[in-house]
C-alpha cells in the first residue's frame, strides 16, 4: 500500500501474513495472526510502525502480531507497545529498525529473537533476516522501558550501531530471604608448648 495502514480489528492467515506500507499502526484490540503451525508474517513499513497498548499494565486488549515460525518486522522508527510474539520451537523474531526501536509492550519467541537498530534498510528482506554484525549498522538506538519485556526461549540477539537502553520496571513477584552469616568472637584460653626438658 502506498500510503498509511490504520488497522483495528483482526486479520489471520493460514500461512503467511506480509503487510507494507508507508506507516502502519495496530490499534489496540487489534489482532494479525498467522494461524497454521510453520506460518510466518513480515510487516514492512517505510516510514514507521507502531503496535498500541491497551494502557493497562495487564495488557488484555493490546494490539498483537502472532506466527507459528517466522517473524520479521522492518521500519526506520518502530515501536511495540502491545505484543509479538511466535509459538513454534525453533522460531525466529526478528525485528529491524533503521533508526528507533522502542519496546514498552512485550516480544515473545519460543525459538530466536533478534533485535536490531542502525540497519541499511536498502537490503533485500533476505539479508536483513540474516546474520548481521555490529559492521553492518549504522547509528540506531534501542530502549526498552517501562512494563517492556523481551523473552526468548533459546537466543536472544540485541544489536545497536547507536545506544542501548534499558529502563524497564523490576518485576519481583515476591520478597527474598537473604542470610546474613553472623561471625561471634569468644574469648579462649590455649596452652602452648614453649619448649622440652631432656631427662
């Protein structure tokens, strides 16, 4: 599509799911889904990409990108505030931004996630689904804020030819007990053998 995608609503295919445009946003309740085991979606935009929050800290509402194998998101300015995520072992995410890429939502693999900024997004979707390297980018930040959480089950790949940037809230569930090793000293009379006398 030339031009703008404002999406709200759902969107499902068996196989595969590729979406481009100029800027795409996925309103919150909003579902892309690629329903079949093996399946794979690739959202391409030129200028930017955003996936909404519900705005609560639960998160029931957010706007989602789902896939069985395969995931690659590519933008200059991309920002996920509600959720991708693929379900096959083995799977890849991979998400490529050429200046930005900001997660306040939550990016979930059973497999591979790789996260990139400062990416030249004049490369064929092939090589930008492959090995990079820190040679291969060019400025780019990456932050991760707020309730934003990346999880991968096997790899997990940050890349930033710029900045990275951690700011997520702590998640601890429940308190700890640490010990603390006490050390008592006690006075102690010893003898002590000086010397010996022949007889």
């Amino acid at each position: 599509v030339a031009g703008e995608i404002y999406f709200q609503g759902g969107m499902f295919g068996t196989n595969s799911i590729h979406l481009k445009a100029n800027s795409i946003l996925l309103f919150k309740e909003s579902s892309m889904r690629g329903l079949g085991a093996g399946s794979s979606a690739v959202v391409e935009g030129t200028i930017g990409i955003y996936v909404q929050s519900d705005g609560t800290e639960q998160g029931l509402k957010n706007a989602e990108i789902i896939a069985g194998n395969f995931m690659h998101i590519i933008a200059p300015t991309i920002r996920i505030d509600g959720l991708a995520e693929i379900k096959d072992p083995n799977a890849s995410l991979i998400v490529n931004a050429g200046q930005t890429l900001t997660v306040a939502g939550i990016i979930k693999s059973s497999g591979v996630i790789r996260m990139r900024a400062g990416v030249n997004l004049d490369n064929t979707l092939a090589t930008l689904a492959g090995t990079l390297t820190l040679n291969d980018l060019n400025g780019g930040n990456i932050l991760v804020e707020g309730i934003g959480k990346v999880t991968a089950v096997t790899e997990l790949e940050i890349l930033s030819g710029g900045s990275f940037e951690l700011d997520a809230d702590a998640d601890v569930p429940t308190l700890a007990t640490i010990k603390v090793p006490v050390v008592t000293t006690v006075p102690k009379t010893v003898q002590i053998l000086t010397g010996f006398q022949q007889v």
